[in-house]
C-alpha cells in the first residue's frame, strides 16, 4: 500500500500521455533501482536481518512502488505510435539510469554497513 500510494503520487505530479516521454515511470524505476540496492547492501546481507523485513521492504513496498510492466508497455505503445526514437530513448535511458541507480544503491549500502555511519535496529548490527 505504501508503494502503490507513492506510485500513484508521483504519476499525479507528473503525468504523460502515450506520446510523451514517461518521467514519472523512469523516475520511479530508477528510484526503486536505486533503494533496492541499498537496502540488499546495506540491510540485508546481515543473516540477522528478519525475512519479513527482506519481503515487506523489497517485495512489498518496492515492488508496489515499480513495475516492469508500465515500463514495457510504454515502450511498446510508443513503438506501435511510429514514436521509436521516444520509444527507444526511454528504453536506453530507463536502463542505463536503473542499473547505474542500483550500483549506486549497492556501493553506498556497502559504505554505510561498514562504517556504521546509521544507527538502526540491533537485526542490522552483527
């Protein structure tokens, strides 16, 4: 609920239509992209770390917060448009941004888990 709310807050702000360049989906994958890394980084690699903690975060919030689905089919309706450099910019883009977020998410994860700089909950700590 947490995720779709925000989803849905985000879409409101920032709305497209079949023919415009979908911010609001890209931004939001992106985001995902990046706070998945950094929770799997930063949070989960602890064995402590609870399975609902693991589920309701990743599978939870986040995978509520993104979807796939919105962006292939904003790719394909952009495509069957005759709008392919759009349909393939936001491809290019959504792709490159996503994994580049993740990778971020994960480094700093892995900074914040070794140097302690955030307190949280004792399952954290090993």
């Amino acid at each position: 609920m947490i995720g779709t709310g925000a989803r849905w807050g985000l879409d409101t702000l920032i709305p497209h239509t079949a023919t415009t360049f979908p911010v609001s989906t890209m931004l939001i994958n992106v985001v995902g992209a990046f706070a998945l890394g950094l929770l799997v980084s930063a949070v989960w690699s602890s064995p402590r770390t609870p399975t609902w903690a693991k589920a309701g975060l990743g599978s939870g919030v986040l995978g509520s917060f993104t979807t796939f689905s919105a962006f292939a089919s904003s790719v394909v309706v952009e495509a069957r448009a005759g709008l392919w450099m759009l349909a393939a910019g936001y491809l290019v883009a959504t792709l490159v941004l996503g994994f580049g977020a993740a990778a971020l998410g994960l480094w700093l994860g892995g900074r914040i888990r070794h140097s302690r700089v955030v307190a949280g909950p004792d399952w954290i700590d090993e």
